[in-house]
C-alpha cells in the first residue's frame, strides 16, 4: 500500500531487500536444516515445525547476523536451540514403528529401510550433544568448525563428541572394529 510517501517507500524497499537477503542465504542451506530436524525428530510433522520455527526466528533476528558468512551457524544454532527446547518439553521416546516408516519413501529397499530403523535407535540412545554433533556432521555435513559455532566449547569438543558418538553406535550396531594381530613369521 504505497500512499506517495516517500518513507512507506523506503520501508517497503528495506522490507524486500531484507527478504531477498534472507532468501538468498537460506536456499542453499534449506535441504540440510530439514534432513537436520528429519534426524533429530524422527517425525516430518516435528521436523516441519522445527524447520518452520527456525526459518521464523532466523528472519525475525537476521539484522544480528554479522556477515553473510556466519549465516549456516547462526540457522543451525537456532535449530539445535529449537530442537533442543522441543525435545526437553516431551520426554525422549525411542522411535516408533509409525516415526521410522515416516523417514522412508515406498520405494526404500527392505533392509535398507531395517538398518536405518536400528541407526535411529542406536542414535535415540546417545546424549543429546553427541547425537545432534554426529548428526550435524555425518547427515548435515557441517565442519567440525560449523559444528563448534553450534555447539559452542572447542573444535577438539566437537571431534571428541563426534568420535565418542561414532564409537558408541558403532557398539550399540554390533559393528566394532575388532583389532587383529598378525605375526609374521
């Protein structure tokens, strides 16, 4: 509703420019924030919202955003927070049947769909920052750096969630490197 007045004008050229600015960053970034809930959630419904909830608050704060460059950690961050706070607001539950299936398109081959049902388990069994460390990196396919700007501590933090993380899974899925000495003789 322009009514000639050279402030409303001014107002709406601001309004458009901070979309297309907030657009332009979040296009490409926008897959991974979804996989990223998809993962932490376990529920598209869940995911939907935390993804909804964080591209609202993102939008809402992106004038404290300090360079273009921060933006992947300033949306993560602000996802982690959301999903976080949603996760302490219900108890954790182990997947469900329903949750698991929900992940899979139709067409998801059998055992595929089995070994990815007992990933999810394994991860539900995790502590939070590890699981969301593991996630962030091996899902999301943020750096160790992204993840730290995240997560906040050190990047030798993160590795070291990421490796406890990946130890732990690797435990749970019954996959364990087994050491084996070979003597030469």
């Amino acid at each position: 509703m322009n009514t000639g007045n050279p402030f409303h004008s001014s107002q709406e050229a601001a309004h458009r420019a901070k979309q297309d600015r907030f657009m332009h960053l979040l296009r490409p970034l926008y897959k991974r924030l979804e996989r990223f809930a998809l993962t932490m959630t376990k529920n598209r419904d869940d995911a939907k919202d935390i993804v909804g909830e964080t591209v609202l608050l993102a939008y809402e704060h992106l004038e404290q955003l300090r360079s273009d460059e921060a933006f992947l950690g300033f949306l993560f961050t602000i996802a982690s927070r959301v999903s976080q706070k949603r996760s302490r607001r219900r108890q954790e539950e182990p997947a469900t049947e329903e949750q698991i299936e929900e992940l899979f398109d139709n067409f998801t081959q059998p055992d595929v769909a089995l070994d990815v049902q007992f990933l999810y388990e394994a991860l539900d069994k995790l502590p939070t920052e590890q699981r969301e460390a593991v996630v962030l990196a091996e899902i999301t396919g943020l750096s160790h750096k992204e993840i730290q700007k995240i997560q906040g501590g050190t990047v030798s933090g993160v590795k070291v969630r990421i490796f406890r993380a990946k130890r732990k899974l690797a435990q749970l899925l019954g996959v364990e490197k087994k050491t084996v000495v070979v003597e030469e003789e």
